[in-house]
C-alpha cells in the first residue's frame, strides 16, 4: 500500500491559491492540523485563535457573513464537543458556508477519552443544514475540499494527516465521490468508511480467498448518504450486510445504513462494527482497534457468522490475545500535540 506524508498542507496551497476569500483558523493547533505552511505562504489569510473553539466557530460565522470562507482546524473531538452551540446558533442555523475540519476522528488519538471523538458523527448527523464527509486515503483529502466550497454552506469534515494510505487513483481531478464500489459481488456486502476501508483491505482478501463473494463499498460522505445508489448496491445481495467505521456502533455509519434498511424494505441482517457503547482507552490506534473489535480478524468472523457457517472462535486470532498483549505492552502513554 503506497502511503503520501502532509497531503492536506500541500494540497490546501495549492487549492486555496487562487480562492482569495478562503481563511484559514486554527485553535493552538497549527503544526498539528497540518496548516503551518499555509499560515507562511498566505500570512493574511491565517488567524490562530488559541484555545478558544466557541470563540472561534463565532468568528467564523462572522466572517462568512462578510464574504469570506473560513476553514477552521482542530481535534475533531474539541471541534464538536465544545463548540456544539456556537456551531448550531451561530453556523448551521443560518446556513453559512463554514468548513469544519476535524483531525484525530475516533480512536486514531492516544490521548483517552479526553481526546477521542467517537460519537462526533451520532451528534453532528442530527443539525439540520450541515454535511459531512470523512476522508480515507489521499484522493478524499485532495478532493473534499472543492466538494465542501461548492456546497455554499456547513460542512465537517473528518480529515486525515501525517502518513496516510493512496487506495483510490482513478478519480478525475477535483472530483470528490461520495461512495465508491471496491469489488463486485453477492454474498456479503461490507459498507466501510474512513481510514478503516484500508485497514480491512487483508480481511475482504481473506474472505474471497476462502470462498465467500464479497461486495466492498467505500463511504466517504456521511450526511447525506446516497440512498439509491446504497440502495442498488444492497440488491442481490445473499446473506448480510456489514458495516465497519471508526467510531461508535450507535449513530454514526452504521446507524445511517441500518436508517435506510428499515426505512426501505431490504430484508437482510446487518451487523455494526465498530466502537461499542463504552468509552475507551490512551494508547496506540493498533492497540485501540484490537481493544475494540476493529481488526481484520473481527471482520471475517462477522461476515462468516452472517452466512451461517460454522466458525470457531480459535479460528480467528484477534481481539482477546491481542487486547491482553497490548496491555502488557502500554505502560505509558504519551500525548504528543
């Protein structure tokens, strides 16, 4: 798997160089948010507003009501939990074109529960006016942006940084897709989102390797979803539908998906995967996943189980021995901004 380091920094340069009205905000978190480069190269067009994310979401909505498009960039999980006001009243309300790009999503953080935004999706799916989209290789990263400007209002965007995978080459440039078919097929149809549509890659291998013809769709537009096409994409298929994401299994991906199930009549099981109704632990995003069922190993039990078949639980290596390994192995853990 081919993986790029700082896609957002090059590419917000490169997209924003000829859109004057773009305006960039950070709280305390420059270097981290991958925007430390655009604050040199558009100095005027930069505010660092400091640990102050109400203040600055009311900012934002100032200066999109003056012609400006303001990016604002921090954690996901500061972006929405402590500014969830500001971004209703002041934001999503009147429907001003604001970015809200939010970095670490789900369990990709080592900071704890503190730190970890595993229910920003459960939360921000119910604002009216607001989209939202989350990236999962280098293509979404340099392709969302343009999607959220042309919308002309609201938009959260789950964003990746640092070294991240490039699973998705044949996207035109500019031209963001809000789901994309990865392999045909009719047994098990696995709807992913995120930076696990890349994780679960060995799994999906796996599964077809033994037998069982599987369906793989990338979600990378959250709200809203494209019923018909989730909706086509469900047809034929045999036994189940899974769905894996980095966040929790109430309210995020897999409760959209289950929304449309219900709503329109496919008579198929479906099984979340994802972040139970718990909160988690500090530690590394490998350890994180296999703490909470988000390995490979979870996904081919899941999609066997669905078929009927029998499987054993000594089959499959994962979470159990691994969550035990981890924990012997994460004395400390350090937080690193």
């Amino acid at each position: 798997m081919i993986k790029e380091t700082g896609v957002h920094a090059k590419n917000l340069i490169k997209w924003a160089q000829n859109k004057d009205n773009v305006v960039v905000l950070t709280a305390d978190l420059g270097s981290s948010c991958e925007v430390k480069e655009f604050s040199r190269v558009f100095p005027s067009r930069y505010y660092s507003m400091g640990v102050a994310e109400q203040n600055m979401v009311s900012w934002a909505a100032g200066m999109a009501r003056e012609g400006y498009y303001p990016m604002l960039h921090t954690f996901s999980v500061f972006m929405y939990r402590r500014a969830l006001d500001q971004i209703e009243m002041s934001v999503a309300y009147s429907n001003l074109p604001v970015a809200f790009v939010g970095f670490l999503p789900g369990l990709m953080t080592p900071g704890g529960p503190s730190h970890q935004a595993t229910n920003d999706l459960a939360v921000l799916r119910s604002i009216p006016n607001l989209r939202i989209y989350e990236t999962g290789d280098a293509t979404d990263v340099e392709t969302v942006l343009e999607e959220a400007y042309r919308q002309k209002g609201p938009v959260y965007i789950r964003m990746l940084r640092g070294e991240i995978p490039r699973l998705f080459r044949d996207s035109p440039v500019n031209k963001y897709q809000p789901c994309r078919l990865l392999r045909e097929g009719e047994g098990i149809l696995i709807f992913s989102s995120g930076i696990m549509t890349g994780r679960i890659g060995q799994a999906v291998e796996q599964l077809a390797e033994s037998g069982l013809s599987i369906r793989h769709v990338h979600i990378s537009r959250i709200k809203p979803l494209e019923t018909e096409t989730i909706l086509r994409y469900i047809a034929g298929i045999k036994y189940g539908v899974l769905t894996v994401e980095n966040h929790s299994i109430i309210g995020g991906l897999g409760s959209a998906i289950a929304e449309i199930m219900s709503e329109t009549g496919p008579s198929l099981p479906l099984k979340r995967i994802g972040i139970p109704d718990a909160y988690s632990r500090g530690g590394s995003f490998e350890y994180q996943c296999g703490l909470n069922n988000l390995t490979a190993d979870q996904v081919v039990t899941a999609a066997k189980n669905l078929t009927g078949s029998n499987c054993r639980e000594e089959d499959f290596q994962g979470t159990a021995a691994a969550t035990e390994y981890f924990d012997q192995k994460m004395k400390q853990v350090v937080i690193k901004k």
